[in-house]
C-alpha cells in the first residue's frame, strides 16, 4: 500500500487540461475580507509555498480541537455545576481560528503572486478544508456543551450533518457545473466563530445560560442560525445555481443519476451512522461523542476528497466508498447485540482504521501530482533545480 497510487493515468491527464474557475458573490468575502487578505499576504515573503500556509492553517485547527478535547473531553465543561474550561483557552482559540481562517484566505493569493498555482494546490486546499469541518463544528460544541443549558449530542450530530452537506453541496456543483459557487456561510460562521470564542472568555460561558429573546436561548439561536443558513442560503444557491447550468445547457452530465452520484456515498454515511447511533446497545454516542464525530467526519472528508479529485480531473465519481463497507460491517455486528466495552473497541478501531486511511490516501495523492507536475509541495524551488 505504500507506493499505492490513488489517481488513476486518465485522472492525471485531466489534471493537465484543468483551469480554475470559481464565483464569489458573498458581501462580507468581496468588500471585508479580501482587501484584509490582499494586505496580509504582502507580510509574506515569495520564497514561502502556498501549500505550506494552506497546511499550517489547518494544524491551527486541529490544535484547537485538541486543546478543547483537553479541557472539555465530554462536552459538560459549559454546563452548570461543572468545571469551565479557562478564559485563556477561549481567547487563544479565537485568535487561532481567526489565523487559521486568514490562512485558508491567502494561500491561493500568495499562489498567484509567487506564480506558482497548480491544481494540486486547490485540491491541497479544499482537501483538508474538507476535513476541517469536524474539527470546526465540534470545537464550537464545547460553548454550550450538552448540559441543560446546551444541546443533546444527537442534535449536535444532526447539526454536524448540516454542515457537511452544506459543503459537499459546493463541489457536487463544480461536479456537474464546471464552476465553483463559493459558499457564503463559510466566511459568515468563521468570522462569527471567532468573535463568539472571545466574548465567552469576556463574559464567561454563564452569559450563554440567559435566554437571548423571550425564552429563545443562545443555544437556540445557534441551532437556528445553522439550519437557517443551510435551508435559507447554502441549498437554494445550490439548487438556483445547478438550475441556471441546465437551462443553459451546460451541464456536464446529462443524465439525473450521474449527477447524483456523488451524493450516494455521503448519504449511505449518513444513514450507516444513524444506523449504528440508534441501534447501538450501549448508546455509543452519549459514550464517545467526540470520537464518533471524528469518525464520521473523517469518513466524510475521504469522501469529498474523491469527489474534489474527480470534479478537478473531469472523471467519473465513485458511487461508493470502500470506507464505507467495513462501517456497514460494524453496524451489522451492533445491530447483533456486543458489550459496551466491545462497541468501544469496535469504534475506536474503526476511527483510527479510517484516520490511517484517510491519511494514507492523502499523502499519496499529494505525492502522485508532485511527482506529476514536477513540483514540492511545500517548496517554490523545482526538483531538477537542486
């Protein structure tokens, strides 16, 4: 498996013809932050690789979820009567996801201005972005938590699948448009995120206990604000956009079963999950929340990945994921009736089988198109230059 090669001769090919092509029509991105991101990129110097700011970025937020994962293992560090995670934490996790998210803003523009774009650096890019969802959405969790004044771990689940569909959306557009429709609730929640980490270290994580209208309490606000931005923004621009390319006839796949596709694997995962939460007999999710999310995420971020690969190279996508047959297996076996010790096992091993994985595809592919475009991933200088 190590010289295994994830990208197959035809992938590459399209990789040669691939032009970048996206659309940003998000208010706050045109007018706030890409005259902020313009200003920043400048501070670096031309030697550093874009790829490089890209992968710091996401470390940043990987570095964010641990360091909640230490103060708040089980998502009860919010809830009354319970020990609160530190006012230094919050602030240091603001301020990095802040960083983090002007990261992910300015590497293609240090690409640009070092003229060194490739497709691998967008694929690099949208890759661990895809995979950031989880470590996003699940460092969020720890403001409110699960106690009273927070929300069921299930709900925090549904929220999950909220946001991941709402990303996958993005790239099934590119997959049947040929375009991508930058999402606009992604500089929304960043910029919000953010702000919310700082006031809670401001005013601590009992702010949050008072209702923030009537009897509507944060938590409330913060379920709506997702679901919202989803239903109200995220899908109908989808939809809207998806719609426009058909009456134009540009679409890139005719049929209405090639155009779906790509969302066979992510809704088996779904269902797989669900299946396994609501089967499960020792309530696995209330048992591990945090490495069942990550579990979950990492599978979808495999999933997208594939997906991205085959939108940028012009290719067909899989219908189905292999990731997704040893979960199907797993939740055969629950189904059966095993120990809550055994489910345990059986979830950790399975997240780290899946996080192996992932990682292995991920490095591969990076590997594949260095090797085919000539190029080091986190080096401006070219290999036949030493």
């Amino acid at each position: 498996m190590a010289g295994y090669e994830y990208v197959s001769p035809e992938q590459l090919a399209g990789f040669d013809k691939y032009k970048y092509s996206a659309v940003d029509t998000n208010p706050l991105s045109l007018y706030v932050m890409h005259p902020f991101w313009n200003t920043i990129v400048k501070v670096f110097p031309t030697w550093l690789a874009p790829n490089l700011i890209t992968f710091s970025g996401f470390l940043l937020v990987v570095f964010n979820f641990l360091l909640m994962a230490y103060f708040d293992p089980d998502f009860y560090a919010s809830a009354p009567g319970h020990k609160h995670v530190p006012d230094w934490v919050w602030i240091v996790v603001g301020i990095l996801n802040f960083v983090a998210y002007t990261l992910d803003g300015v590497d293609g523009k240090q690409a640009r201005r070092t003229n060194s774009s490739t497709p691998l650096g967008e694929l690099f890019d949208h890759g661990l972005d895809s995979w950031s969802c989880v470590y996003f959405v699940v460092t969020v969790y720890s403001i409110f938590g699960r106690g009273s004044t927070g929300v069921s771990v299930f709900v925090l689940y549904l929220l999950l699948w909220v946001v991941l569909f709402s990303f996958i959306l993005s790239h099934w557009e590119k997959y049947n448009t040929g375009i991508l429709f930058l999402p606009w609730g992604y500089d929304i929640s960043q910029v919000t995120i953010s702000f919310v980490y700082i006031v809670t270290a401001v005013v601590g994580v009992e702010a949050w206990y008072e209702p923030f209208l009537f009897n509507f309490l944060y938590r409330d606000l913060f379920t709506t604000m997702i679901i919202g931005c989803a239903l109200c923004v995220t899908l109908p621009m989808s939809l809207l956009n998806f719609f426009r390319s058909y009456k134009n006839n540009t679409l890139k796949h005719n049929s209405v079963y090639e155009a779906m596709v790509p969302l066979f694997s992510p809704c088996l995962l779904f269902l797989l999950s669900t299946a396994w939460i609501l089967w499960s007999p020792s309530d696995i999710l209330e048992i591990h929340p945090r490495i069942f999310y990550f579990m979950v995420g990492t599978a979808f971020a495999n999933i997208t990945c594939q997906l991205i690969v085959c939108q940028m190279s012009s290719t067909r996508c899989p219908t189905l994921n292999w990731l997704l047959v040893p979960l199907f297996l797993v939740v055969l076996v629950v189904n059966l009736g095993v120990s809550s010790y055994i489910e345990s096992i059986i979830l950790y091993t399975l997240t780290t089988a899946f996080t192996l994985a992932h990682i292995h595809y991920g490095v591969r592919v990076v590997k594949q198109l260095s090797s085919h475009f000539q190029i080091y991933p986190f080096s401006l200088r070219k290999p036949n230059s030493d």
